[in-house]
C-alpha cells in the first residue's frame, strides 16, 4: 500500500497492519503523532533536547512493544500513556515533577479578544498576551494543566482523557471547565 492510501487508514488500522509486519504503517504512525507529541512532551519537561529524548524513546517503545497494543484502547491514548509516564519519571528523578506549561485555544468557549491596535502594537500585545496565558496556565495545579494540554492542545475527547488519566469523564469535564474559567478571569484581568 503507498504512503496515499495508508494516510486514509484509522490509527487502529495502521496499529493492526504494523503489527503484521508494515513497517511503511509504524512511519505513519510515527509521522502523524511525532509534533503533537513534542508539543505536548516539550511543555512538560520545558526543554526541547529532553522532549525530543522521550518523544524519540516513546516510539522506540512503540516499536518494540507492539504486540502489547490491544485495540481496547485507541492507539493515541496508548501512545501517549508511554510518552507521558517516560516524561513523569524523567522529572521525577531530576526533581522537577511539578512544573509544565501549556498554551492553546478553548474549543467550547472561544474567548475573542477584539483588536484595535497596529500590527506593531498587536504583535507586542499578543506575546504579552501569550506570556499572561502561559502565565496563568503555570498557575493552576498540575491536575488542571494536564486536562487543559489533553483537551485543548492535543484534541483529544473527553472519553480520550479519561482513559488516559483513569479518572471518570465527568471529573475531566468539570476540571476543565474549573480550569478554563480561572483561565478566563487571568485574561480578562490583564485586558482591563
């Protein structure tokens, strides 16, 4: 099958060929989660070297362990309990488990911020902008940063999140919600 038509393929579907042997479907695979998966990796360990390490270590695992993959679970939630456990021991033993920062948008809750100002003065308040969310984004608890990451950086569902941090789906939602609304009153702080 050509690197076309294995594009069309579910995550699943590339799971169960690359377990029969395709290695072209693990490339996939590989080439489909390696951004989000630095991205997300990268706000945890808030250094790009060792993001990269666990990224590269995650699908090292992936590789090896294919055979483990059961199709209970999706293939992105298993991806990235690897990549995520890897990351919480990697700080565990430097001693920095509690600080990761994440940016992104609400897909629920879009909060417009209306822009009156020149494309030089829009650029100034759009990294300071940024720095207040990252900002504020640093101050929740752990707890409330990782769902927001899951949720609004990596898309993922709520069933997704859920699986993933083996918590009820309910729980997920109201954090987030909880999380999104001290998000919120930060930014509306700083816009005033």
């Amino acid at each position: 099958m050509d690197m076309m038509n294995l594009k069309k393929l579910t995550d699943e579907e590339l799971m169960l060929r690359f377990q029969n042997g395709d290695e072209d479907s693990y490339s996939e695979l590989v080439e489909r989660y390696k951004n989000k998966l630095m991205n997300h990796i990268f706000y945890y360990m808030k250094d790009r070297e060792s993001a990269e390490d666990i990224v590269q270590d995650t699908f090292d695992r992936v590789y090896l362990n294919k055979e483990k993959y059961k199709e209970i679970a999706k293939v992105s939630t298993w991806i990235y309990t690897i990549a995520i456990n890897l990351a919480k021991t990697a700080l565990s033993r430097s001693g920095k488990m509690n600080s990761f920062s994440i940016t992104g948008k609400d897909g629920e809750n879009d909060y417009e911020i209306k822009d009156k100002h020149s494309s030089t003065d829009r650029d100034v308040l759009k990294n300071e902008l940024s720095d207040i969310i990252m900002s504020s984004i640093d101050s929740l608890e752990e707890k409330f940063r990782e769902i927001v990451m899951l949720r609004d950086i990596d898309e993922m569902s709520y069933e997704e999140i859920a699986a993933l941090l083996q918590i009820p789906t309910g729980t997920v939602k109201s954090r987030l919600n909880r999380a999104r609304l001290n998000l919120r009153d930060a930014i509306t702080d700083y816009i005033k």
